[in-house]
C-alpha cells in the first residue's frame, strides 16, 4: 500500500490543515462560493507565491462541460479543457478557501506522484482568486496542473453541489465516476480509478 500523504510547509495553510486532522472539516463539504473573511492568504509581508506549474491543452472535451478554455493558474495561459486522448484523467475541483480541500490535497500530490503517468490529474481552482490560488498550490507542493475557474464552470458542468469534488474521466471525455463527498485518499483514489476505467495501476 502507497503512503498517501506527503508533508505540508508551513504557514496559515498548516493551522488548518491541524484543523482538519482534529476531524472538524469533515462534518459538511464547502459551499460553492467563498466565506467572507476565510479566504487563504499569504504570510503578511511575503511577496508572490511562486508556484508555476504549466498546464498541458486537452484534444478531448469532458462530457457536460463541453469545449472550454480557462486560464491556466500556473502561467495564466489559455488552457483548453479536457482529456489528452489516450490517457484517463481526474478532476480535482478545490480552492484555497476550502478547508476539506487542504486536507485532501497532499492526498491527491500522493496519487500524482505514484500514477501521474497512468492517470492524469488537472485541478481547478474554483470560485477563488488566481493569487489564493497560488499560494495554497505554493504550501502543498502541487506538481500536478490546474486551471482557474472562478466562475465555477466545471463545477456546475458536472453537476458537484459543494467543494470539494473528483471526476473520473475516460480518455473518450466520458465521466464515469463522480465523488462530490469529502475524505478522498490517495489510496482510495488509486481504488476507485482503477474502477471507473478497468486498470490495474502499477
């Protein structure tokens, strides 16, 4: 069995990932739009965040969101969304806001790490601001690709009531799982891919 968390850095990002380990994030799941006042945000007096992680343009639409481009929150470039044709893929809708989001988010750099190249993984940072974003991409070490949707687009296209969200999507574009619960595990992720597209991960 994989270990299915990695170490997270400091900072206001830690206080409540301690939060969530004391099992209070689990009790409801985010509201799609972001809680006055608990935004995540930098260190006062530090500069940009400097996570800037390239997203790769999908050739396939997903199935409910149809041909769309975001900008990518790594590089701010253009992003068309989708699969890449050949590979199958989860989306992983979170925000910087979103206290089950933190905790499921050395989960999801766990499963990247291990399967990255059997599965791939595009996060979407959702109902945020770009510069949150990048921080809490920043604090978790995410190697992993995401867009900005701060209009929520994906999250309505494919029917998730609440961050956060995972959709397990066939190289065809084709959504064949949909997790819009809380307390994904990087091994849970590996089980549950390998049940939505028939693999064996390795």
């Amino acid at each position: 069995m994989m270990r299915g968390s990695t170490a997270m850095r400091g900072g206001t990002l830690s206080r409540a990932l301690a939060c969530a380990a004391a099992g209070l994030l689990f009790l409801s799941a985010c509201s799609g739009e972001e809680p006055d006042g608990e935004a995540a945000s930098p260190d006062d007096g530090a500069g940009e965040a400097d996570w800037a992680v390239a997203c790769t343009a999908g050739a396939v639409p997903i199935e409910g969101i149809g041909s769309l481009e975001l900008p990518c929150l790594g590089d701010d470039v253009a992003t068309a969304v989708g699969t890449d044709g050949a590979r199958p893929m989860i989306v992983v809708l979170w925000a910087s806001w979103c206290q089950p989001c933190a905790a499921e988010a050395p989960e999801v750099e766990a499963f990247f790490s291990e399967y990255g190249d059997q599965v791939g993984v595009l996060g979407v940072d959702t109902a945020d601001t770009a510069e949150a974003g990048r921080w809490f991409a920043s604090e978790f070490a995410m190697t992993y690709p995401s867009v900005f949707d701060a209009d929520e687009t994906i999250r309505t296209g494919l029917g998730v009531p609440a961050l956060p969200g995972v959709a397990f999507v066939a190289p065809d574009g084709t959504v064949e799982k949909l997790i819009t619960e809380p307390g994904i595990t990087a091994d849970s992720l590996a089980a549950d891919a390998e049940s939505a597209f028939g693999l064996e991960l390795t």
